[in-house]
C-alpha cells in the first residue's frame, strides 16, 4: 500500500468481502490511510454487515467526508433462504450497524439485495426491500442472481427448478417460487430504482413518494412508467421529473400537492435549464388510438 501511495495511487478498493473480521488488520490498514489523508484520497471496502466491533467505529468515525465507501452485503433478510444458501448474517444486528454507519459516519452506503435466490419468493423480497430501506442507505443495489461457472448455486439448480439464461450474462429467468413474468417485473423495478432511487437526484421526494409502503408503492410506479413509456432506458431526466409527478397525479393524487414542492427542489438541484413549472406535471400524454402503428404505416408505403 506504501508502494501504490508514494507512487500516486489515491483511489484504493479493497474486494475481499471479509475485510473487517480481523479488526487488527482493519484497524491497521484503516489508521494508515488516517494517517496519509488527503483531499483525493477514496477507499472502498466491502463489509460483512453484523461484525462492526467498537474500535473500528470509533475510527470510521474519524474519517472526512467524501473518503469512505462501503459495500455491504446483505442479499436477503429471509432466515430460511439465508438458510439455503448457507448464509450466517445476524439480521438485527446488520440492520443497527447499517443504521449506526449512516448516521456516525460519512461514508457512502451502498447495501445489495439479490432476487431470485433459492427459496425466494416476490413477497419476502418485498419484506427484504423494506426492511433494507427502512435503514437509509445511500443506495440500495437490487441485483439479479447470475449462474457463474462453479458457483454453489448450481446445487440448488433441481431443487429449486433454478433456471438461468444459457447466454451472457447467465441471469436467472424463473424459479419454483417466482415465473419469467414476476421476474421481469423485478427486473424492470430494479432499472427504474437505479434511475430514481439510487441517483441521489430525489433526496427530497423518494421518502414522500414510498411513505409507510416502500416496495409497493415504487412497484406502482414502476408498472406506471414503464406503461406509459414501454421504455427503462434512455428516458431523459427532465422527461423523468415529468413522469414521476404524472404518476403521483394518477397513482397517488392525494399527495401530489406534498409531492410538487418536494420535486421542484430536487429539479432545482439537477441543473436543468428549463423553468420547472413549464414541465407536463399533471397530464400523461394521451395515446391517440386511431392513427395507424408505424409498422402499418410501413406496409401502406411499401404497397403503394
């Protein structure tokens, strides 16, 4: 680590996922970078969530704003499909450390959830969803499970009716417990979660959008765009502040006058040059049925 910083290194990203069992060498490796600190110095750690002894948080504690990223996996807060994937992970105990980080500390929490695992069904990833965001990460990842060669999941594959994509990336497509459909689903919510959630471009909306039912009322919206859209990419983002304010007008109407304010805030902090109230926030744009689809349009041309 000397070698990297005397030569320039300033960006340091640790990958082993059990950087703070030995708290010797965390605190070791931790009051060296206290000790080199500089305005350009960022370090990411992927941290086991239920193991954050007291002398490691009083130094976390210690570091500056803009210096510390953790990535913590939680993947599920199910017992028994923690059980099936031969997880050990104190639930309660992960979720106050998660709580303690975010609120002692200036590091960027990023926490990761998976769907699809072996027992998993659509309702206890609901509950994981909730109880995870209930704990106010900055970013809440919502990851797909992969078959990756010579992974243990493979030995579930029967039992659990596991059945993954055969192409790149090897995602999961069904299981006994969720079909392709819900599957997509979640696919399609965990794209628009990354454009609205995980963005930091919301701070002042997310929490009035999702209230006392985070998964099902973002579920709503998600299902609201994406019918709106038929997209869950390249949405623009003053396209996007639009959309989400018509979704409050139609999901959630009233809310929309607690809502408006809130986003007009977080439009402001964008840096979009267009005046806010010039946006479309209130009408969806009406779908005109009776002008022909372009590729009928295209078959006219061609046998014209």
């Amino acid at each position: 680590m000397e070698t990297l910083y005397q030569r320039g290194a300033r960006n340091f990203k640790f990958i082993d996922r059990t950087f703070n069992l030995d708290i010797r060498t965390s605190l070791q490796i931790m009051q060296f970078f206290l000790d080199r600190m500089t305005d350009d110095l960022y370090l990411h750690f992927e941290v086991v969530p239920d193991h954050l002894p007291r002398k490691l948080k009083e130094m976390l504690a210690l570091f500056p704003e803009n210096t510390l990223q953790f990535e913590i996996g939680i993947q599920t807060f199910d017992q028994q499909v923690q059980t099936n994937i031969s997880r050990k992970q104190n639930n309660p105990k992960s979720k106050e450390n998660l709580i303690w980080l975010k609120e002692h500390t200036t590091a960027h929490i990023h926490a990761d959830l998976i769907f699809g695992l072996p027992g998993e069904t659509f309702e206890t990833f609901k509950d994981s969803f909730d109880q995870l965001y209930a704990c106010k990460p900055h970013e809440i990842q919502m990851g797909i499970l992969k078959r990756l060669k010579g992974s243990p999941i493979i030995r579930h594959t029967e039992e659990f009716d596991l059945r993954f994509n055969p192409l790149p990336p090897f995602n999961i497509l069904s299981t006994d417990r969720v079909d392709f459909a819900t599957m997509q689903l979640v696919n399609r919510f965990a794209r628009y979660w990354d454009m609205i959630g995980n963005s930091g471009r919301f701070k002042h909306t997310l929490d009035l959008l999702l209230a006392d039912k985070p998964f099902d009322n973002f579920m709503a919206i998600s299902n609201w765009i994406f019918d709106e859209t038929g997209q869950t990419h390249k949405i623009n983002l003053k396209r996007l502040y639009e959309l989400i304010s018509q979704s409050v007008v139609a999901l959630f109407p009233e809310q929309h006058a607690v809502v408006l304010p809130q986003l007009e805030k977080d439009y402001q902090a964008s840096g979009l040059k267009s005046i806010f109230n010039t946006l479309n926030l209130y009408q969806a744009q009406i779908k005109d049925t009776n002008k022909p689809s372009k590729l009928l349009q295209r078959q006219k041309q061609h046998m014209s």
